[in-house]
C-alpha cells in the first residue's frame, strides 16, 4: 500500500459525531425530496433552489470538517514536529475543496 493510499482515522467527540450525522441524513431526506419533487413533476425552479440548498449544507459540512482539521490535526502534527507534511495535505485539501 503505498503513501496516497494508507487510510488514516481520527477521533471525534460523541457530540461531533452525532452533529455530522444529523446534518448528514437531514441532507439525505432533502435529496429524497428532490426525486419526489422530479417524480412529480415538480417546476424545475423549485428543484434548483432545494440542490442549491444543499449544496451549501454539503459546503457548511466540509467547512465543519476543514475547521476541525486544521484545529486538531494539523495542530497536533506541528506540535509532533510534522508540520510541513500535515499544512501540504491542507492545502491540497483547500484546493479540492475550493473546486466544488
């Protein structure tokens, strides 16, 4: 297995968890209600302002994730002395992030 490829984990408190969660399935229940709405014949406006929606709920989540990121992995890795390698894989993800 190589570099790019070697999954890594991460504590989050039961608090986090069960925020991302929560917000996560909201997510999901407003995609449902976006194939009910495209069943239906719903007008196409309607369709675009519910995707809109969570397309900033999707943004509000990673921003969540990136904030919590940077908080504690990358600080902890400065604190380890691997700073260099843990502000890089931020700004790759920045970058990623910055493109959707």
């Amino acid at each position: 297995m190589n570099k790019s490829e070697e999954i890594k984990f991460t504590h989050r408190s039961d608090k986090d968890k069960k925020q991302l969660i929560t917000r996560l399935k909201r997510i999901e229940g407003q995609v449902r209600g976006i194939q009910n709405m495209i069943e239906d014949d719903r007008y196409c406006v309607d369709i675009l302002t519910q995707i809109s929606a969570i397309n900033a709920a999707m943004n509000n989540v990673g921003l969540n994730l990136l904030e919590k990121h940077a908080r504690h992995c990358v600080s902890d890795a400065i604190q380890d002395g691997n700073g260099d390698e843990a502000i890089e894989e931020l700004m790759d993800v920045f970058k990623r992030f910055s493109k959707s």
